[in-house]
C-alpha cells in the first residue's frame, strides 16, 4: 500500500501532519490526521487558585487568549458563586467582541483571500498575505493593519494587555473604562462597521461573482452534512459571550439546548492512539467513528456552526448579510464548508455593531465593575464562542477555592473529527489511480484551511501558505514520489 | 538583495501570542520585510523544513525562537535552526525560562496522560486508549513526537544568544531588538533584553515601607491603585521581576506575575520573591507568622508562574527524569539534552 505522508500541514502550537494511504488502484484508502501535541493545562491547573484561571488558561492560545481569559472569568463567577455588576458584563462583552474582530480580520485576510484573490492554483510564491496587498493595493492593506490594530488596542484597554488580558475576576473586572477610553471606541466602532462592510463587499466582488469560486464553494469536495453547534440568546441569535449552547442536527432541526455543566449529559470525547488530540462527539449518539450523517454524532463549530445553530444575528445590518446568505445558498444549515469564510465576515460585521452599540452604552463608564464573592467556593463552568467556535471551561475547587479537577474543551477540539473527516474527504475526491498532482496539495490545505483551525492558531494570523512537502513511498518503504511547494 | 539579512523565525510549546506580537508592530512589519528575507515562518512564508535543511551551516544570521521544548519534534527543530544559524534568540517567556506550560513540571507524563485521555469527565474511553508514537492502523503504521516527561527552556537544548522576555513580549522590545540587529549594534552574547531594573522600580504606586497583617487573595479585596499592591496585602512579583513592560498589569490594578523573568542580579525569581514576602510580614510571633504564610495558597504558582523550568526546584525535577522511558530505553534527560 502506498502511503502520502504531508508534514508539517500546519500547527496547533506544534505541527499537524496528514498520512494518506492508496490501495492497490492508487485510491485513497484511509486518511490521518495526525495532532503531536499536549501540553497538560488540565493537569497543571490542579491546586491552583482559582481566581488566576484567567490569567493563566490564556496561554492554550495566544491568538485567542481572550476566549480563554472570557470563558475562565465566567467559570470563576460560578466556582465562587457570585453575579458580577451589569457594566463588568458589558465591559466583558465589550472586550470580546475587540477580540473577534482581530481574530476575524487577521484570518480573512491573512489566510483565507489569498485562495480566492490570488486563486487556489496561483503561483504558491505569491499566495500569501504580501501577494494579496500587492494585488488590492497597499492602502487597502494598511486598512486592514489599521483596523486589526485598533482591535488589539481597546482589548488592551480593558483588559490590560491586548494578548493575554489580566482584567477578569470572579464577580467583575479590575478595572473601569474612562470617559475618553469609550468616546475612542465608540470612533473605532463606527469605523469597524465600515471596514466589515468593505469587507463583505470584497468577499462578494471577489469571490461570488466568480462562477470558478462559486462552484468550489457549493461543489461536493468541501461538504459534509453534520449537526451544528452555538450559542445563543433568548431569541436564538448568535451571542459569542453568554446565552445557551444550541445544536441543530443535519435538517436544521434543534437537537438540544444546554446550560453550563449539563454540557456533561451531551458531549463525550473519543481518544485515539494516533493524535494528541481528542475527538469530542454527542453524547447520545455515541461514537460511530468517522462518519457523518444525522446517525453519527459528530457535529461542528464556528463561524459557519454558529450561524446554521441560530435564528439570525442581533444587530440590524449582520442580520442582512445573514439572510443574504441563506438566500443566495438557497438552504439552511448551510453544509458546505467553505461558506465558514462568509460567515466569518457576517461575524466581523455583527461584533463591529456591538462594539458601537456597547460603547453607547450610558453604563459603560461605570466605576463599580466588582462584587466582592462572599460563598464558599464549588464548582463552575464557562462556556463561551471562541472565534474558531464553542469553548467549555469546567472547574472543581475545593472549599479554599484551589482547584482539585479542570476539564476544557477547545474549540478546535470540537472540530476535530469533522476537520479530519474534510481532509479525507478532499484527498478520496482529488486522489485518483495514484495521481498526485502538485495542486492537490492547496486543495487539502483548503479543506482544513477554512475551519481556521487552532492548529494553525497562529497560521491563521497572517498566512496562506503552510509548507507542505508530501512523499510517496511504495509499500516497501522506498520514496516513489516527492512533491514539494515552492 | 545580497546584503538583506536572513532571519528565520519558530515555534515550539508555545501558544502563539509571540507570533502576534511580531505582528503587533503593525505597519513596521513591512521594514523588516525590507531589511530582511525570512527563510522559515510557517506562520507567514512557504518554506518548510527541508529547505533548510539543505542550507549550509551558519548561513541564517538570526533565527527567533518561541516556545520551550515539550516532544522530541521540537527538540529536532531547535537543533537543526542552531546548526543553520549564526544567532539564535530565545522569543518570550517561554523559550526564554519554560513559561506557564512549564508549569507541568511538578507533573510527569504518566499523569498528564492519565488525567487528559481517561479522568476527564468528558472522556469516553473505555479500552484506556493512549496516544502512542508509533501505532499500527489497517493500512500502516503512523508516528507522534515523543512527548517528553518534562518542558525544558530552549537554552537547555541548544546553546542561545540572546534571550528576549515577556508573556509576551512588547511590541517596542521586538522592535528594538529588530533594530539592533539591523544595525549591526548587538550587546554581549547572553544578554537579556528589556529593561535594567525592576517592575518596582518602574511601578509609579506610592510606596510607604508598609507591613502587612496578612496576605489576601486578588477577589477577596478592591486594591488602590494608588498604592503599592504588596503593601495591601497582594502577592505581587514586581520586586523580583525585570522591567522594561510598561507595567501593564498593575496598570489595569492588577499584580505582576513575574513574566519577565528574574532582574539582572537574581539568581531565582522564586527565591527572591519569597524573601520580599517575607520583609513586608508584620509579625515576630512564629504562630502568626506561620498563619501569614499559609495565606500565600499557591507559592509554587505565584513563585514560578513563568519559570518553573528556570527554578532552583530543577534538581529535584531532574532526579525523576533518570527512569528510563519504555520507548526508547533511554532516560529523559538523555533524550533532551
């Protein structure tokens, strides 16, 4: 059997790797994706307090170390039973959706527009982020520069640092937002909006007015029909901060609807020998292995998730994009996994509106963000959506409030089997009688690309291009084949 | 085009956030692409491992390194940039003393293993499935990295140059740092980058050689943030601590955490701190005393939140590594160093 060996893919912190086996017609037989990484936060977390969760669960990802500080900070609230004042929530939610758009920006045009700006099959010297600038024009480029910075500049603000806040505390946020801070958010907010706009805009000129992309879009290499996962509101809008999480199945049909630690009655996760990482699947339908369909229970989150899990969005102009989505695709849920990349600018847009409608807030500037916890510290869990989709922190402490048992589920953990499933997926659609073209290769990046997967957690910050060399060795272990992207 | 510099930059048991703060130098990111061309980013350029592999030694000027050393992939990685460059620079917290994920190693293997793929409430696996390097599947046999027992800083893997400190680092540093190099202007091998002094020294809160009755945990009270944070009663690692981050935390009326590492002068950041604590301890009664420090819940995670692979703890640490691993029958240390 020959087998296609693709390292590194990309990284979670660490390297992804892909083996993809060919029977003896030069088919795909079986395909792996491989993570090689841990690092033990669940463990090392054990005895400590509780209240520096927060400041130390950041580090699982530094491109998306304000989910982690959010999720911890809410789980705190419940491990020491205390509500934190209305502007704490606020100037949290406020936050996090600076956050978003940093994440979101940094992934749309970083690693996603070179594939449709340049081409999936443009020269691979040019497909990257310095290639797209050079193609829309540097003023173009310094906007997006602009407004990823401005991002980080208002998590800064609240949160003391734009990577790796240290605000959080169970009950509140350390510190208030001054009256010149919020009128600066506010000019940033307004300028959000425009820039998501633009955004769309680019993402409509650029790619659906292109049949080629359109057609890649809503062909069946890039499909997969899996159940949804999100929170939501009251009113089942996408709310990336609180709410319930909400799962749809394949039909769009609600599934379930959960709240904090019953996430424990929906959610297992698988462990296979051959990846660091787990394989998280719904609960009742148990592990059926890698298959999709409405008898498997593995479902998927994020941008395009969230958006098939809920009803409609919560601002005025996101709610828009969002039905001229579902109009234009003509289905909901949306199985098709490239249509992350449109959900993703419907989310800048939604998070831009925030930003302004929070800093209008007349209770923003509230000095009072703390409540001091008075109970005996237990147990709390922290949900939130990360920018890559539903994140779980679940702790235990003691009654001195030092942690005995942490429980986290990533975002990408979520993922997993779906991301793996999409690459084997690609590589059965696009690997034919032992035909390995160079090509190939940016058609199963794409495939895992457009989850803006954690194990790129910073390959989604600025880049189009992972290295990727496959080789191919006959079944005596000789190379037959060696393909290389330059 | 034969004068640019050549740079490489890499991650190993990192988060990421090192990668963003090279870009949070925002537009100044286009100078370094003008000084310089970058040989391997996987977050940002298509080079892969083999292109540097076939380089000649010595041929990359600086290569930036993140993360500390947790799998032998890492640890390959690590070798091979020191071979191919003139330079190497340990980036942030991480490569710099181990940095939280170094943390685990008050753990070893066997029980991060066990608490990540069978305790965890969510895990559902039955047949106690680990992950292994090598695993034979229907059509073949697939490999993962070794996973070391413990996180080591990268200076203890390969020889470093220059070390550049924060969790993570401030975009002014990374720049200076640029610069300096760019300009051919490198202070002595070994040197730290960032500030030549404490947080203290830099923190603008009053201090008023106050005493404290006790210690307080940071929920239990609202700090002044006027006033000096360990004075209140707050665990704060400034003393020990190298400047040169703005003091960004005690900013937002929060305490220093210790990320950049010991200043200049101090041996163990850990140690140092704990002999500041035990200055400001208002008491000569042992019982109190005593009563005071167990205030302090979590002295190895207040003591060594970045740096428990740089502590003084190493050599109890290190005594467990010489149990020879069963995959390769070579002891830890063996395979690390």
């Amino acid at each position: 059997m020959k087998r296609i060996t693709i390292d590194p893919i990309t990284r979670l912190e660490g390297h992804g790797k892909i083996e993809i086996f060919l029977d003896d017609q030069g088919d795909v037989a079986n395909a792996y994706l491989q993570i090689p990484e841990l690092r033990g936060f669940e463990k090392f977390c054990e005895g400590r307090p509780a209240e520096e969760m927060p400041r130390i669960t950041p580090r699982i990802c530094g491109v998306c170390p304000g989910a982690h500080h959010i999720a911890a900070t809410k789980a705190i609230d419940g491990v020491f039973n205390v509500d934190p004042p209305p502007v704490a929530k606020k100037l949290r939610e406020l936050f996090y959706n600076a956050h978003f758009i940093h994440s979101h920006i940094a992934h749309f045009y970083a690693l996603a527009a070179p594939d449709f700006v340049l081409g999936p099959d443009a020269d691979p010297a040019e497909r990257n982020i310095l290639g797209v600038v050079a193609k829309v024009g540097v003023e173009i480029g310094s906007e997006v520069i602009k407004h990823r910075a401005y991002a980080q500049q208002i998590q800064a603000m609240i949160g003391g640092k734009a990577t790796h806040a240290v605000s959080g505390l169970p009950g509140g946020m350390s510190k208030a937002l001054s009256e010149d801070e919020r009128r600066d958010i506010e000019a940033k907010g307004e300028s959000f909006i425009k820039f998501a706009q633009f955004s769309l805009q680019i993402f409509e000129d650029v790619v659906l007015k292109n049949k080629a992309y359109l057609d890649l879009i809503l062909g069946d290499v890039y499909y997969m029909k899996t159940y949804y996962m999100g929170l939501v509101d009251e009113q089942n809008r996408v709310n990336i901060y609180d709410g319930k999480v909400r799962v749809v199945d394949p039909e769009g049909k609600e599934y379930a609807k959960f709240y904090g630690l019953d996430y424990l009655n929906y959610i297992s996760e698988h462990v296979e020998p051959w990846s660091y990482l787990k394989f998280p699947f719904l609960k009742e339908k148990g592990w059926k292995g890698f298959v999709d369909g409405k008898e498997s229970g593995i479902y998927r989150v994020g941008p395009l998730a969230r958006l098939n899990a809920a009803e409609g969005m919560s601002t005025p102009l996101a709610q828009a994009a969002y039905e001229k989505m579902y109009l234009t695709i003509g289905m909901k849920p949306v199985h098709h996994t490239l249509a992350n990349h449109w959900a993703r600018l419907i989310e800048l847009l939604n998070a831009s509106e925030r930003v302004l409608e929070l800093s209008l807030d007349p209770e923003i500037t509230d000095p009072n963000t703390r409540n001091l916890p008075q109970g005996i510290p237990k147990e709390g869990v922290g949900i939130v959506e990360a920018p890559r989709g539903t994140l779980f922190h679940h702790y235990q402490t003691g009654p001195d409030g030092l942690l005995t048992k942490v429980n986290i589920i990533v975002a990408t953990t979520n993922n997993n089997a779906a991301i793996t499933m999409s690459v084997q997926r690609a590589a059965q659609k696009l690997i034919k009688k032992g035909d390995v073209t160079e090509g190939l290769l940016n058609m199963v990046e794409m495939a895992f690309r457009a989850y803006d997967p954690c194990f790129g957690c910073a390959t989604h910050s600025l880049s189009g291009q992972m290295p990727i060399t496959a080789k191919i060795f006959d079944h005596k272990g000789s190379l037959w084949q060696k393909l290389s992207r330059d | 085009m034969a004068d640019k510099l050549k740079f490489a930059f890499y991650w190993n048991a990192s988060c990421g956030g090192c990668e963003v703060a090279v870009l949070d130098i925002n537009e100044k990111i286009l100078d370094v692409a003008a000084i310089a061309d970058i040989l391997l980013w996987p977050v940002a350029v298509d080079f892969k491992k083999h292109h540097i592999e076939v380089l000649p030694d010595k041929h990359i000027d600086v290569s930036f390194m993140n993360g500390g050393i947790r799998t032998s992939e890492q640890k390959e990685m690590a070798e091979l940039l020191r071979r191919k460059s003139k330079t190497i620079v340990a980036f942030g917290a991480c490569a710099y003393l181990g940095g939280i994920p170094s943390l685990a190693n008050f753990h070893n293997r066997e029980a991060i293993f066990q608490r990540a793929y069978i305790e965890t409430p969510s895990t559902d696996n039955p047949g106690g499935v680990f992950p292994q390097v090598k695993t034979h599947v229907p059509e073949g046999e697939v490999e993962l990295p070794l996973f070391f027992n413990h996180v080591y800083r990268l200076d203890q893997v390969i020889p470093v140059d220059y070390f550049l400190p924060g969790c993570p680092p401030t975009p002014a540093m990374v720049a200076a740092a640029v610069t300096a190099i760019a300009d051919g202007n490198l202070p002595p091998a070994g040197t730290v980058f960032g500030g030549p002094s404490t947080v203290c020294d830099s923190c603008k809160r009053v201090k008023q050689e106050k005493k404290v009755k006790g210690f307080h945990r940071i929920h239990e009270i609202i700090p002044d943030p006027e006033r000096c944070m360990l004075e209140q009663g707050i665990v704060c690692a400034g003393s020990a601590t190298r400047d040169g981050c703005g003091t960004r935390c005690l900013n937002a009326n929060m305490p220093c955490r210790g990320c950049f590492g010991p200043a200049d002068g101090v041996a163990d950041q850990g140690a140092k701190l704990l002999s500041t604590l035990s200055t400001v301890v208002d008491s000569n009664d042992l019982r109190e005393i005593e009563k005071m420090i167990d205030q302090i819940v979590d002295p190895a995670g207040y003591l060594y939140r970045f740096g428990t692979a740089s502590s003084l703890l190493k050599h109890k640490l290190a005594s467990e590594e010489k149990s020879a691993h069963p995959a390769t029958g070579r002891s830890q240390l063996e395979v690390a160093k």
